[in-house]
C-alpha cells in the first residue's frame, strides 16, 4: 500500500517538476520599454558611446514577441540607439546593466570598476537590474575621480529621447 502511494507521489511530482522546466524554458521573456542613463569614465574621461559601432541596428521586437530568438532577446535586454551614447533601451524585463556592456561588446573589468546609482555607492552593480530613469555612472581605469558620481543624466532628457526614438519609438 505504502510503495503504490510512494510511487504514484514520485509519478507525479516528477509530472510537476518537469512540467515547471518545460514552462522556465519555453516561457517567453516579459517585453517592456524603460529607458535609463549611463556615463562611463576612464581614467576621468567620458567614455563616447555614440560612435555608430554601439548603436543597435536591429529592429525593435516591442511587439513583436513572436520573432524573439534566444540571441535577440540578449540584444533587446539593453542597447543604444539614435546616435546616442548615454540613454539605454531596455526592452525586456530583468535586463541588467552588465547586460548593456556585453551587448555592446565594450568588457569591463568588474573587479577593478566602481559603479554609483544614483550617486550611490554598489557593489557589483553590473548585476543590478536597470529602473526607469536612473543613472548609472562607472569609473574604470587607473584614475577614478569620486566626484565623477555627481553627474547625471536628466529624467527630462531621458523622457525627450524616449519620446523621439524612431526605431522603437512607443
Ligand atoms: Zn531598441
Ligand atoms: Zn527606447
């Protein structure tokens, strides 16, 4: 008696349980639109992201979850557009700010890079998950300036290129 219910409990939590894989793999990711800014410095000097090779020249997939393929959706999680270099597209949920700089093929050495939010202090924020209109400043190189954190990029400004943005414009 005892292993019949045992094994139809084991049946059926394996049922379960590959099920719940069956539905994290497949699951589509959640599609948003945020936007947020980032400056980064190297040895004090502005890092020029607005150069054409950091643009994303794909086409935005806001709408259209159904053309999402594993690489785009890496692509749609954080990129740039319009020329210009400091305001990140965020297209799906989740996406993290390291998301942004190996998409656009620039490696950070995180162990040697000091990261402020907001003007504050994180640890590891390469891991953190980009929120509307923050901004992220970084300091790499040899010389990091600390006062650097104070710079911001505008909420207004980052609302103008949200609202001017051709390729995934809302
Ligand atoms: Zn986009
Ligand atoms: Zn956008």
């Amino acid at each position: 008696m005892y292993t019949k219910l045992a094994s139809a409990f084991l049946v059926l939590t394996s049922i379960v349980f590959i099920a719940f894989v069956y539905q994290q793999k497949f699951k589509k990711p959640d599609i948003i639109h945020i936007h947020a800014g980032f400056l980064v410095y190297k040895d004090n000097i502005q890092v020029d992201f607005s150069k054409l090779e950091y643009m994303s020249t794909i086409p935005c997939f806001t709408d259209k979850k159904d053309g999402l393929t594993d690489e785009n959706v890496q692509q749609e999680k954080a990129h740039l557009h319009d020329g210009i270099g400091n305001v990140v597209h965020v297209h799906i949920s989740g996406a993290r700010w390291g998301d942004l700089f190996a998409n656009l093929n620039y490696p950070i050495n995180y162990e040697n890079a000091t990261g402020f939010i907001n003007q504050r202090k994180i640890i590891n924020f390469q891991n953190k998950t980009i929120e509307p209109y923050e901004t992220l400043v970084v300091l790499i190189g040899k010389k990091k300036d600390e006062g650097l954190k104070q710079e911001k990029i505008e909420k207004g400004y980052i609302v103008k290129v949200e609202n001017s943005s051709e390729p995934c414009g809302l």
